[in-house]
C-alpha cells in the first residue's frame, strides 16, 4: 500500500492511522510526514499552524475559559521488516501503529472535525521521542516557545489501552563501582577481587523492597535493578574493578535529588556515577481540569491506572500543565516487531475525547 | 647499545644475557635471536644442532646412561618502553631480562663450555612461548620430533628466583551462565534479572576454601576466581543473560577431568561452558633423577617450592619426562614493564647447573 501524497483528514481514523504508517518516519527521518501533516492542518481554516523543525502545532483561538494540549510524536523506532500496514481481523498490525500513530491519527481526526470545541485546543505532532533528549521535539518546543505549550491540561496519546494513565515514575541511571587489587590469577591470594565484592551490591539488589506508594488514589511500583554488569581485565588476571549499572525507577512523590540519596544511602559506602536522570510526573488527580478529563473520558466509576513508565508526560508537569497518557494500544507491545493496535481502541479513544472536548456524556 | 652480528659464547652470562635482550624477539619476531643462537651452536663440534620453525636443539651424544633436558623460550612479551638493557648496581634491567633470557644465556653458556658432562645433555631454545599454545615451539617440537624430546629429566629455565620450583598447577577457565526473562525496567516486576541471579554464583566464590594439597613434600595453593563478568542488554531492559568466566587453578594432584567435575559441581546446576583447560604437572620428586637434581643444585638441605603459576613444564610431564622450573628472575616479575634480574642469580643458576652437569658437589 503506497502512502498517498496528501493525508486526507476527511477519513476515518484507521484508515489514517494506516496512512501514518505507511509514511516511514523512523526518528531523524521525520521530513515526509511532518510536512503532510503541517499541509493537512494548514488546510483547516480554524486553526492556526506553526512548525519547528519537523514538530508541527496548531490551535484554536476560540477565547473558551480553558485550553487543554493534546500531544503525540511522528517517529518511530527502527524499521524490523514490520512495514507496510497490515489489517486482520479487527487489529491493525505494522510499526508504529501502537507507538503511537493511532494516538496521532486520533489527534488530526479531532483537529480536523471538533470545530466548536468547550476547550480551546493545542494540537503537538512532535519529532524525535524515541532517541536522545536532545533531539526531542517536545523538549526543544518547551525551550523556543513555552507559550505555545501553555494549557490548563494535557493528554499524551502514548499507548495506555484507552484507559488513563496518571502521571509517571521518574527514572535514575547510577553506575556503581566495586574496587580490588590486581593479582595473577595462579596467586589470586595476593590480589582484591573486585567481582566477588560485587556480590555484596547483587545481595543489596536482591534484598530490595520495592515501595508502592498511593498517590491521588493510584498505586506506584518502584524498582531498583542491575541493567549492566562489567568487570574483567584477563583471563589470568584478578579484576580491579567492576561497575553494577542499576536503574531506579521511582514513583512521583519523590524527586531527582531524593531519588540519588536514597540509591545512594542504599549502595553506601561504594562509589557511585549518575549516568542518567528524569523526574517522574505527579498524577495531578486533584486538579480540576485532570479530574474533568478523568470523569468524562471513565464515566462516573472511570478506571484509572498509574504509569509506571516515563513519558513526556512528565515534560508537561515541568512546565506546570497536569497531564496524562491515554491512547490506543498497549504500552507491552512498543519497539516489538509485532506491536499492533485493536481498531476498537483507536474507535473508542477518538469518542471519548470527541465528547469530551464537546462537552457531552460519553456513552460507556 | 647494538647487539653484534654473532653471539660470543666466550663471554660471561651476563654480558650474554644483555646481548640476547638487546634482540627485539617479542613473539613471532624470533627469526634474527633464532639465526644467531643457531649458528653460534653450530659452531661448537661437540654439538648436533636441529632446527624447526625458530626453535634450535642442540644435543651431546656421548653414550651418557642418562640424558637431562635444558629448555628456554627465545621470545618476549611486546616491548613496552623497556628496551636496550640497562646495567646498574648489580641488576640487569629491561624486557626479557627476568623472562626469561638470563636462563637463554646460562643454557648457552652451559652448552658452549661443559664439554664432558655426566649426563648428555639435550639443549632447547623454542619460539612463542607468550602466545597462544598453537605457535608454541615447544609443543610444535613434541609433535614433529618427539624424540628430540625424549629424557630422564627437564629442567626448564623459567624465572624462579634460582629456586628449584617443581611440577605447576593446572588451570581451566569456564563461562558460568544465568539466565533470566527480559522485561522493561519500569516494570521490573514482570521479568527475571540473571544480573541479580549472578549473585549466588559470586556468594560461591567468595565462600570458596581453597584446598592446600601437600604434593612430595610441596604445598601447592589452589584458587577460584572470576576474572571477568558480563551481562546487560540496554538500559531500560531487565537483562535475560549474565556471564561469569572464572579461571580455575588447580593442584597437580588433580587431572583436567577432575578439575571440571569439582567446578561443574560447585557451579550445579548453571550452565557452564569450558573455554580453556590445560593440566598441571607433578613435581615427581620422588623420581631418582629429580632428586639427585634437588640434591646437586640445593645441597642436603635445599629448598623447593611449589610452581603456582602454569608453564611448560607441564608439556614435559605430558611426554613422561619429569621436570621443574629454575632459572634466574622473580616470576612475579615477568611482564611486568621494569622487569629485572639481580646478575648474582643468573651467576649462581650457571654454576649450580655446571656443577650439577658435571657431577661435582656444589659450593653453598
């Protein structure tokens, strides 16, 4: 199935979502579909477009008491022989169409027909989430024109199932090193075995007791876990040095800097490197504009559950704006060859936020 | 200084020794030190001289009831800002000095100068003895001419601190593998670590006890070591896979099979993977021939140590030859950049050996 050279809005969502697809927009290689949706949207009288780089927003300036954000990125991981699109019974199969075009197709569908919306609205299309930060679009629109950012709520179609997830845990990187003395192997009696002391950071892992804080009635799930493990100078050679590389995954009520002391108080006294960083996103329940969301989006008894990933969401609450993620697919299946979609997932997100942003009850 | 074109066999082990050091020989570069040994040996009419590859024998054949093997590597560990010699306060400085030319030069001398000795002698300069075991001359040697080989006794001239080491340690060095189930990080919950599995692998090792076999009156000293440890696949995955390679040194009262057998047991039930094996040698000090050479080189009362380390010596045992390591230099100098020799050992190696080849009584 060849992509047709201009996006047309009028379609249904998945049949959108296939043409986003087929579009490939592995990151740094988001030209083509930047430029199909910036000419898409710019056809919509109602909205006004801007574009960095290859992120595109467009918003409606309707003068409504609110503004509310919804956001996706275009890229996609790698291509693993998993293009073009393809649709069997009921679920749509293809990279991306999980991570996360469906959510993407759901934001043009909305942009293109919810013109008389309750909330002024901010469309983001974004590049290059899937890579390093510095290339993230969010980021960098964060960074040249806050303004166009700022809202009363934000929701990231990152893949949640269709069913809201609150706020993310952050996530620290920390590189911890045990120390020896070298020795011939034949006398390993004169030297320190840096890799055996290392059993003694495994011990600490093992033991770890994972916190599951509840916060705005959602339960968290920590985690602290070797994700690398390096020693060795020769195969006749005690070891000097071995580096544990752990990644702690925190809930929201802690921040950066209580996430490093409290690895740090638990991997004391051994030298310890941060490698990386990102605070985690507070669900913001208690918000008027995410409790709104939450019951419109869930009815009345709206299941919603925490994420336990970190997303851009977390960007947004940098910025002030409460967040969360709700979009078709589920998050297991991202960056796998087989990542899929249920069309009625990609259905069922584009009614709800339709009623949502007009206004109505949404029918369960 | 620059080596001369011939080697002179007239001059003392000394001056000898710095000529030898002062030809570049690092492993596969052996030709020029292999030429000059050859054709010095030639010259000496009470000697039948072979060569194959860049190894050269040379061999009395004066109907001696016995025959005693003389054996020393010409090759050297890379240069390492360690060359010409250096002579200063009675120590010989620079690469080989200790590893081992000071024992080239007394086999040399040795060759030149005992004419009638008790024993015929059979003399061995072998290439790449520091490389792996597929180039090694000695091991070419036992294959091509394994009666070039055939003797009551070796005595290979390793650095020993002119200290008659007997018999080595075996070594083996295995891959101990854990395995586990990848998951996300966020979700570490869902997955198994084999990085936090490792942990009872590295608890063994640290509670390891090693044996202390006494072998014909030589304590002998066991180890268990890891000597490098792997494993992770990305920084926000549970890894599925860790890899501990621990090298195992055992005592010569242990055959290869019996080292796996314990290594395999103490490891139950891992998954182990042998990526190198090489056995030990006995000390065999209760053969006649190695005890009337303890008896010659250290007088009543001399002293032998255990071999820790695992050299060629136990290449003569596999050929049913008994040997021991003695040669001038501290083995646990060898490799080392500022490796040295004390000139009082390689004098007093020389004239322990020629009295030994002579059948007269050492002075202590």
């Amino acid at each position: 199935m060849t992509a047709p050279p201009v996006l047309d809005l009028t379609a249904d969502a998945v049949t959108l979502t296939r043409h986003l697809v087929d579009i490939e927009s592995v990151s740094r290689n988001e030209q083509e579909i930047a430029d199909l949706v910036e000419a898409a949207l710019r056809a919509l009288p109602h909205l006004a477009v801007v574009r960095r780089g290859h992120t595109v927003v467009a918003r409606t300036s309707l003068g409504r008491p609110s503004r509310v954000v919804l956001a996706g990125h275009l890229d996609t991981v790698p291509v693993n022989d998993n293009l073009p699109s393809r649709l069997e019974d009921g679920v749509l199969h293809g990279l991306g169409t999980c991570d996360m075009k469906g959510g993407d197709a759901v934001i043009l569908r909305l942009a293109a027909t919810v013109t008389e919306p309750v909330h002024d609205i901010t469309f983001v299309l974004y590049e290059a989430e899937e890579i390093e930060s510095e290339f993230n679009g969010l980021r960098l629109l964060s960074e040249s024109d806050p303004d166009l950012l700022t809202a009363d709520f934000a929701v990231l179609m990152e893949p949640s199932n269709a069913v809201v997830e609150a706020g993310c845990q952050g996530t620290l990187r920390v590189d911890v090193r045990t120390r020896g003395e070298r020795a011939h192997s034949a006398r390993s009696w004169r030297g320190v075995n840096a890799i055996h002391a290392a059993a003694d950071v495994l011990n600490r892992l093992r033991q770890y007791d994972a916190r599951k804080p509840v916060i705005d009635g959602l339960e968290y799930h920590e985690g602290l876990s070797a994700v690398g493990i390096s020693g060795g100078v020769a195969g006749n050679v005690i070891p000097d040095e071995c580096v544990v590389t752990v990644n702690y995954r925190f809930a929201p009520d802690r921040s950066e800097a209580e996430a490093l002391a409290f690895v740090t108080d638990f991997f004391a006294p051994y030298d310890l490197t941060v490698t990386d960083s990102a605070p985690g996103a507070l669900p913001g329940l208690d918000r008027p504009a995410a409790k709104a969301f939450v019951d419109a989006v869930g009815g009345p008894d709206g299941k919603v559950n925490p994420k336990f990933g970190w997303t851009d969401v977390a960007r947004f609450t940098t910025l002030g704006v409460p967040a969360v993620n709700f979009g078709p697919g589920d998050p297991m299946l991202a960056h796998k060859q087989e990542e899929h979609v249920p069309v009625a997932q990609i259905e069922s997100c584009e009614r709800e936020l339709r009623a949502w942003l007009q206004g109505e009850e949404t029918q369960q």
